[in-house]
C-alpha cells in the first residue's frame, strides 16, 4: 500500500514569494490553467531547499542564497496538472522586490494581492493553505516594517 501511495505522491519545494506591498507571485505553466507557487520536484537524495533554490533560478532567473528563503512547513494537497496525484510540498518564504522572469515551462509570473489571487484559477495548495499563509505572513510583517519606518530604518539590503 505504501508503495501505491508513494507513486501517487510528487515531492515539491516551493516558494511563498511576496512583496513588501504584500502581493503573492504566482506562475503559470505553460499549458496549464491553474496558478501555483514557483517552485519544483524534489530530486532523489536532493534537500529541500537546494531543490527551491534550483527550481527558482531554472523558472524565474531567481537567484537566491540558503539565507533569503525561510522554511514554513510542509503540506498537501491535490496536484493540479496530473490527476490521481498528491503533492507533498515543503514551503518557504522568500520576499522579493522585483518581477522574477518567466523561464523554461513558466508561461507567466504575476504579482497578485489576495483578493485578486482568491477570484484566480488557482492549485488546491495554494487555494487551500498558501493563501491564509500569505495573510497571516503579511500581517506579521506589516508591523515590522512599520515599527523600522519610523526609526528611519528599512529591512532593504
């Protein structure tokens, strides 16, 4: 039984990328409907994070260092694009100032605040658990970033 379910199952690393104005990127591949995470499948023996870092230069031209992704959790959901199939997915966050690059089989990459994301055709992982991520991310930022505003300070680099 376990190894029916193993073939059902797809490791992924993924990016909760967001913006200091507190939007979401997502992507789209190509041929696809559904928006997602940028991010990708988990090589065997690879980590999780060397496999974000991977996936994120080859579909967006990001690249990152250990230090710019924090790790937030795993969870699943339905696969969007192959049926009968379960993602397994280790999430980051990662916060970004620019538009990443479509890349490879990334057709587009969008900056989406939540309600513009939540009226999207949208993965049932990003629809189901990222989006409230996201928000509670981002309200725990906001105060931050407030709080160094007004001692003059900002968390650019």
């Amino acid at each position: 039984m376990n190894e029916r379910r193993a073939a059902r199952t797809i490791r992924i690393a993924a990016a909760l990328i967001d913006d200091r104005a507190g939007r979401l990127l997502l992507v789209r591949k190509a041929g696809a409907r559904r928006f997602m995470l940028a991010g990708g499948k988990i090589e065997p023996g690879e980590a999780p994070l060397d496999a974000l870092l991977r996936e994120l230069d080859e579909e967006i031209g990001l690249t990152l260092s250990d230090e710019d992704a924090r790790y937030v959790g795993r969870f699943s959901a339905p696969a969007a694009n192959e049926p009968d199939h379960i993602v397994d997915a280790e999430i980051f966050h990662v916060r970004a100032s620019h538009l990443p690059q479509p890349r490879a089989e990334i057709e587009a990459a969008v900056w989406v605040d939540h309600v513009e994301a939540a009226a999207m055709p949208l993965a049932p992982l990003v629809r189901d658990h990222i989006l409230p991520l996201a928000r509670t991310l981002c309200a725990e930022y906001e105060p931050l970033v407030a709080s160094l505003s007004k001692r003059g300070r900002s968390l650019s680099r």
